[in-house]
C-alpha cells in the first residue's frame, strides 16, 4: 500500500524535484504517464526497497514507534499517521502509545 501512495504522489510533476533529490527524477514521467492511463496497481511496482525506505518507515506494527523515534526524534516535535488502510487505528495503537511514552 505505501509503494502505492509513494507512486501517486512521484506521477504528479510538483514531486518531480523530490525524486530527482534522490536520484529518481526520472521514474517521474512514467508514473505519470501510468496515472493517466489508470494503471495504478502497476505504478507501485516500480518503487523499490531503497525508495520506499528512503520515503517511509518500514517496520513491524510494535517497532514502527522505535523506527520514527530513531529516524526524527529531536527533529519534530509532531507526527500525524496516514494510512488509508483498513485497521489502521490498530495497527499504529503500538507506534502511538510508544511515541507517548517518550
């Protein structure tokens, strides 16, 4: 699901300077070009293990909270959970009782 959403947001032209920060720019217009022709399943595909790390914590439910304080602890002082995914209050209940704790 998140190469899913990480693909949506790299096929609109106004993240094409984000993937190109990373080396990806040009994965941009064929995302884009696959948006229009409704091939979203395919999207995802192209997004690989190192863009969707360097994009998302990857991490069981009981780590994810470890993994953000890891990645942005003394950075941000706030974090908002988007996941359109069924059962998403529960899987995240770990990661937000964890960042609570700390």
């Amino acid at each position: 699901g998140v190469r899913g959403q990480i693909a949506f947001y790299g096929s609109t032209p106004a993240y094409r300077g984000v993937l190109e920060h990373h080396g990806w720019g040009d994965l941009q217009p064929e995302l884009n070009a696959l948006s229009k022709e409704g091939k979203w399943a395919e999207m995802g595909t192209l997004i690989d293990d190192e863009m969707l790390e360097a994009f998302a914590i990857v991490a069981e439910p009981d780590e994810v909270g470890d993994a953000l304080l890891a990645r942005f602890g003394g950075v941000v002082d706030r974090i908002s959970f988007y996941a359109p995914y069924q059962d998403a209050a529960a899987i995240f209940a770990p990661a937000v009782e964890r960042l609570k704790a700390s």
